[in-house]
C-alpha cells in the first residue's frame, strides 16, 4: 500500500490511536504461563463487557435499541432522521460493520466461537456452552445486518454489491484490484451521497424498519448478556 494511502486512512477519523505490535518468537510456552493468559484475557473480557459503561459495555446495545423508536431524546432515530437524509449512511454502516462483506471483519463473534473451542483445552474447562453462546450472538449480529439493509430494496442491493466489490478486489487481488477497487469504492460514495439525499424509504417505512431494527437490537444484547455470562463462569 502507497504510504500516502495509508496515511490518509489514518487520519480520517482524528480521535483514533494506532498501534503497530511485532512479536518476537520466544520458543516454546510453559503450559502454566498460556493458561494465565488466556484465563487472564477471557475474565478481563467478560469484566468489561459486562460493566455499566453505555459506550463501552453491554448496556450500550439496550440504549441504542431504546434510542432506536425514542421520538423524543434528541438523539432518537426517529428525532435524527425525522426527514431521512444521511439515513442510508447509517443504516449502511450496521450492514458493514456486522457483515463479514464489509471492510472490517464483520461482528467476529464466530471468531470468538472458535478461540473459546480451543481454548478449552488449555484451561482444563468445558468452554463449549461459552461458545455455543457466542455463535447465539453471531446470529443476531447475522440478523441485524439483513434487517439494516433489507435486500429487497433494489438501492439497498446495490450498496451491498458494491461494498462487496470493494472489498472483493482488496483482499482478493491485492494491488491488481486496485483500479476495480477505486471504480467500485467511487460508485459507493456517489450512491450513499444520493441516497442520503433522497432516502428511498418513506416516512411509514422508516418507522416500520427502525421499529424492527430496535427489536433485533435487543435481541442481540439479551444474546450477548447470555454470551457473557457464560465467558465469566469459566474463570469464576
């Protein structure tokens, strides 16, 4: 990637810290010293999720479902987007932030399925419940996603297939996508710049489909309560 590339990502978002890490071999690992760090890593997980932060832990997934139908906090959806403009950038940014066709990996909660599995040997534990929980969560994030940017909406398809195409000629062909990745990524802002404009939903449909969203909202908190839960119990 060209430096100037990388340095514009950077600095889009100004209030982002970065961290470059370069682990250095150390051989072989004591038994002792990985159980400890990974028990140390799952309690230190399951201790801040499950904290009263409603930025930073659980509780923000039950007021973002509260704020989803509040018409009357200032930062309500229904308050937010009374006119729909800059709503399809929202809505966009849920599909990709959960959607593994996004640019950043998706919930990566089947990720944390899958450690939880191997782990388990290494703790000495039955880490399964824990993960079946997990993979629970996987699917309500699943479920928001679908619901954020309904594919029946042909603007909506649009969007997604795009956004696939992006990131379809980045990790796919590297630096031989990079032109197909500029006309794709050109054709996504220009769309989402037009749509949040003039919203493709009327005023009905936007209810209709922040009153769902907030549903799976708390469906996914009530999830990840449950998953976490579950992550506490191991190192308990």
């Amino acid at each position: 990637m060209p430096v100037a590339d990388l340095d514009a990502a950077r600095a889009r978002v100004g209030s982002y810290k970065n961290l470059t890490v370069v682990p250095e071999p150390a051989g072989d690992v004591a038994p002792a010293t990985l159980h400890a760090a990974v028990a140390t890593g799952i309690a230190d997980c399951a201790q801040r999720l499950g904290a009263a932060s409603t930025s930073f832990a659980l509780p923000a997934w039950a007021k973002w479902a509260r704020l989803m139908t509040d018409s009357r906090n200032a930062k309500g959806w229904p308050k937010v987007f009374a006119d729909g403009r800059g709503l399809v950038g929202a809505l966009a940014s849920i599909w990709e932030g959960a959607s593994p066709a996004g640019m950043e990996g998706g919930h990566l909660r089947d990720l944390t399925a899958a450690f939880l599995d191997e782990a388990g040997p290494v703790l000495g534990a039955d880490t399964g419940p824990a993960a079946a929980a997990w993979r629970e969560a996987a699917a309500a994030w699943h479920g928001l996603a679908e619901l954020a940017l309904p594919v029946d909406v042909p603007e909506f398809a649009r969007l997604r297939e795009l956004t696939a195409a992006v990131q379809e000629s980045v990790v796919g062909e590297g630096d031989a996508g990079r032109a197909d990745a500029a006309e794709a990524s050109a054709a996504l802002w220009a769309l989402r710049a037009e749509l949040d404009a003039v919203p493709p939903l009327a005023g009905p449909e936007r209810a209709d489909l922040f009153a769902a969203i907030g549903a799976q909202v708390a469906a996914v908190h009530r999830a990840e309560v449950a998953a976490v839960r579950e992550l506490a119990a191991l190192t308990a």
